[in-house]
C-alpha cells in the first residue's frame, strides 16, 4: 500500500479523479481526519471536507507507475 496527498478543490477535480481511478482495478481509499471512504464513490468524496489535503491510500501491488502518472494533476 502507498499512501500520497491529494487535493481535491473543485467539483471538476473530483468528477476527473473518480474517472481516472476507476480504471484501475484495484482499491483506493481517501481519508480525512477518522473518515475513510472508498476513492470511486463520488458521493463519498462530497462527503468530505475538501478544502483540506486528503490522503488517498493505493491498494496495488503492481503498475503504480501508471497509478501515480494518472494523479499527477491532484497531487500535492
């Protein structure tokens, strides 16, 4: 697991980041504070407060340089 910060302040972000990590098949998780919801559910990322980094922890063993250059616009 690899754990990165993103930042995800417009409603544009964030329906750009569900497209690009549902292409992968593996699990991502965004946490914020004691929240922890699943990367893909668009729902779930509005839930959030996100004026603040958010962490979003990988699940993948494999292929995480194709992951981290699909997240390159959300890092910080």
């Amino acid at each position: 697991m690899k754990t990165v910060q993103i930042s995800l302040n417009s409603i544009d972000k964030v329906k750009a980041f569900v497209n690009d990590v549902t292409k992968f098949d593996y699990d991502f998780d965004l946490v914020s504070g004691r929240y922890v919801i699943d990367a893909k559910s668009i729902m779930g990322i509005f839930s959030l407060d996100l004026s603040k980094p958010i962490d979003l922890n990988i699940h993948a063993e494999d292929g995480m340089d194709e992951i981290m250059e699909s997240l390159k616009p959300y890092l910080i």
